[in-house]
C-alpha cells in the first residue's frame, strides 16, 4: 500500500468515527430532565403528542424530529391590564417583564405620595371604562393565572397572552358596564373582581386554554382627575349624611324604650282604671237592682231605711248644734238647714 492509500483509509475512518460520535450525540440530545415545577410535553414535527411527562429523566427522538416544550405548572404568572405595553417586533403588543417592574415600581412610589393614585404611564384610552350611569371610571388591574393544562395550554390559541389580554379587558369592561359608579367606587370592588373572575374563567373554559385563574387583582378604580373634586364632596356629603342617619337612629334607640315603657305604664293604669270603673258600675248596679226589688215589696220601709242610711253617712260631717231645756220647760223644736251649715262650712 502506498503512502497516499494510507492516508486515504485514516480519513476515511476518521470520517467515520466523527459521523458516529455525532450520530451518537444526536442519539444523545434526546435525553431530557423535567423538574419538579414543570410538565414535560414533547413536539413531534411541530404537532404535540397526547402525553404529558412528570418530572424525572425521559427521551425523546432528537431534533428535528421531535422537540421539547417544559411549561412551569406551578408558576404563578401576572398580566397587568390598562398599563402600558410595549411592541413587539412582529406587531403584535407584550408586556415586557423589564417594564412590568417598572410600572410596579412607579405604582408604588406614587401611592405612597399621593392619596389617590393615577399612574402617568398609561394613556387614558388603556384604563378609561364607561359604567352602568353612563360614568367614565380608570380602572387598571391585574391578572394572575397559572397553567392548568399543558397540553390545552400549547394546543388552544398561538398568542396565550393576547387572548387572556382580550379575555380580561372584555369582561372588565362588561362588569364595570353593568355597575354604576357609586358602587364601583365604594362598597361593590369586592363583587366586581369576583364577577371578573367568575367571567375570564369561564371563557377559557369555554376556548379550552387551560389556564386557571388564580386571582384577580383591582389596582386602581378611581374617576377622572377632572371630576375628582366633585366626587369627593359627594362622597363627603354621603357620608355626612350616613352619620346623620346614624346619630338619629342611636336617638331613636334610645327614645323608643322609654317611650314604649311610658306607653306601657299609661295602658296599664288605663286599664287598671276600667277595671276599677267597671267592678264599681257592676256593684252600683247591683245594690240598684237589689233596692229596687226591696222597694217593691215595701216601700215605705225602703224609703225610711233609704233616708237613715243617707243622714248616717252625711250627719256626722256637719256642725251640730243642741239646745238644751230646763226641768218643766217645754221643749224646742230644732230646725237644722243643711244647705245654709254646708255653705257656713264651706266658707
């Protein structure tokens, strides 16, 4: 064998070492590792096969054949809603994690140095809501989800993040519309974020996304900054109005007992006083009906008892006056005058 034979078999074989150590490590990259957090789907010509991988080691046939995607499970993942997004290359708009930080750091700093909070970063187009009474009312929120089915997950829509933007501004404004300003303002936040919630649920459920919502966080409801003032001071006049009504009702409470015990005491003795009215009519009436059946069968006896019993009740009242007579001497017939001694009395 000649020299340039020699060389020609070494490259050969080399070539073919090479050739088998990347068709080994071809072989090799198949080789994959889903963690704890993760569920493990594998591509197979760009369609997803059927079969979720738990965490572990696993294999799949190397690229380009098959491909892996590792979807965080237990992720809990943020989109805000009516904050600023930013472009994205294709045309389509993505919150950016980079100005999610900044839009959260800025929340902050001036909710601490202002009563009421109106980020700047936002135009008024992206948080402006009309409500049931025809209000314009700013409303940012955020929306936390996590992946509850990997394989729904990749499978349902290209852009998850555009339709659970739309899912959410879409019912976000159909609460709002559905609720009037005075209640979006004050006591109805916690309605309007469970509805929202009940709402962006049940249309993922309806496409199939397999997202779950985890919660539904209400940022910022407040009215345009023009009309703040105003809805301040009715605001402030409710709730003057409010402890009025609170003030009278204490007043109230406090008066009725007493009134009612007034009341209770005056029909007792009304009725202790009938009682009493009606036992002394029946005994009258009775002592009549008793004198009257006595009268009949004697008359005069009636009459003579009648008339003792009268001066009996009435004689011992008045002065009495006695005129005495000597031994021999006649005796003097007294006339008394009960109206004169009862005036002489009187006086």
């Amino acid at each position: 064998m000649n020299e340039t034979t020699v060389r020609s078999l070494s490259v050969r074989k080399t070539a073919r070492t090479v050739l088998m150590i990347c068709v080994l490590l071809w072989l090799v990259s198949g080789l994959y590792i889903v963690k704890a957090d993760e569920a493990g789907v594998v591509r197979r010509f760009g369609r997803v096969l059927p079969i979720i991988m738990k965490p572990g080691i696993h294999y799949h046939l190397p690229y380009p054949l098959e491909s892996l995607v590792r979807p965080r499970t237990t992720e809990v993942k943020s989109m805000p809603i009516g904050f600023p997004v930013a472009p994205k290359a294709d045309g389509d708009f993505k919150t950016l994690e980079k100005s999610r930080q900044e839009i959260y750091g800025a929340m902050e700093e001036v909710a601490v140095k202002s009563e009421n909070f109106y980020p700047a970063l936002a135009s008024d187009e992206q948080s402006e809501y009309l409500t049931g009474d025809e209000n314009i009312i700013h409303g940012r929120l955020i929306l936390q989800y996590s992946i509850s089915d990997p394989i729904a997950y990749l499978t349902a829509v290209s852009d998850i993040e555009a339709l659970l933007r739309n899912v959410t501004e879409a019912a976000f404004m159909a609460e709002l519309g559905a609720t009037s300003v005075d209640d979006a303002l004050t006591s109805g936040k916690v309605a309007i974020i469970n509805n929202i919630r009940r709402a962006i649920q049940t249309r993922l459920d309806e496409i199939g996304a397999g997202i779950a919502v985890v919660a539904v966080d209400l940022r910022d409801l407040v009215p345009p900054r023009e009309v703040e003032n105003a809805f301040k001071d009715v605001f402030s006049a409710r709730g003057d109005a409010a402890r009025m009504i609170h003030e009278a009702e204490g007043a109230m409470n406090e008066a009725l007992p007493q009134a009612r015990g007034e009341a209770e005491r005056t029909v007792a003795s009304a009725e202790a006083y009938q009682l009493e009215a009606t036992n002394h009519a029946t005994g009258d009436a009775e002592r009549f009906n008793h004198l009257f059946v006595e009268y009949h069968k004697s008359p005069a006896e009636t009459r003579k008892r009648l008339y003792l019993e009268t001066m009996s009740q009435v004689f011992p009242r008045m002065k009495k006056y006695f005129l005495g007579t000597k031994a021999g001497e006649k005796s003097t017939k007294v006339t008394l005058f009960m109206d004169e001694l009862l005036k002489n009395e009187g006086r």
